[in-house]
C-alpha cells in the first residue's frame, strides 16, 4: 500500500470513528454531534501523524515529537471539552460531563489512529459504542429504582406525620 494510502486510511478511519461516536449524541440533541467529533478524531489523526513527519513506519519519525503531539492533542481537547461542562445553580447539578469525556475519548481514538493502531481503535470504538448503549439503560433503570424508593420512603413519612 502507498504512503499516501496509508495516511488517507488512517485519516478516514479516524473521523468514521468520530462521527460513529457523534451519532449518539445527535440522536440525542447534544451540543456535540457527528460533525463535532469526527472534526476532533480527524484532528487528534493528523496532528499525530504530523508530529511522525507522515511516515509510516515507527522508525521513520522522532518518538518524543509524536509523545509532545499527543500531550498536545490532549491538553488542548481538555480545554473544548470544559466548554460544554455547565454548572447550573439553581439545581447545583453539573451537565455536560458525559459530553466533555465523549469529546476526550475521541481524540484519543484519533491519536490510535493517527498512529496506525486500527486494532485497538475499532477495539475502543465498539467498547465506547456499548458503554453509551448499555450505560443509558442501566443508568435508567437505577435511576427509576431510586425513585421508586425515595417515592416509598416519602409515602412512609406521609403516613408517620398522619399518624
């Protein structure tokens, strides 16, 4: 396969993974969508590969350039992902956590990528992929536990003040 093969695959790669994890929250109607993330995998990618001069074999580029890259990278989506992290006082509770991590796991996926790695992106794709599906429907059924009991122990209060 030609370098520049290589190198339009693992960008490719990298922004399907993005906006496949983007889906999620479209069909949700998060401030992040498909767009967002395959924009944030795709950057991760080539700054990455950018940081390696494009090469493709790991003996063709610096080691501590791609390391100061990724460091980059990450720090850097720290700050994007704090944008969407919202305290409401009011209600003192904190929206966007999930959004902000989405956005972080991400561009970390884009740096597998970036460094050839497809293995473990697809690896971490599908395990990010079941926690959004499996995560939302155990965290609705401890949610819809957790208020039932605390409907319970309001009746149980109700009928001590009664009585």
């Amino acid at each position: 396969m030609s370098d520049q093969l290589e190198i339009f695959l693992r960008l490719l790669v990298a922004m399907l993974i993005g906006c496949a994890i983007g889906i999620d929250h479209n069909l949700r109607g998060k401030p992040t969508g498909m767009k967002t993330l395959g924009l944030v995998a795709l950057g991760s990618a080539l700054a990455t590969m950018a940081s390696m001069n494009f090469a493709i074999t790991s003996g063709g580029y610096s080691h501590d350039a791609a390391s100061r890259a990724i460091q980059g990278v990450i720090t850097g989506i720290g700050f994007l992902g704090a944008g969407v992290i919202v305290h409401e006082r009011t209600s003192e509770k904190v929206r966007g956590l999930t959004t902000a991590a989405s956005i972080w796991v991400t561009a970390a996926v884009g740096i597998v990528c970036g460094l050839g790695w497809w293995q473990v992106a697809l690896m971490a794709t599908a395990l990010i992929l079941l926690l959004f599906v499996l995560g939302r429907k155990i965290e609705s059924a401890l949610h819809h536990r957790w208020m039932e009991k605390t409907d319970r122990e309001r009746a149980d209060i109700s009928l001590h003040d009664e009585a």
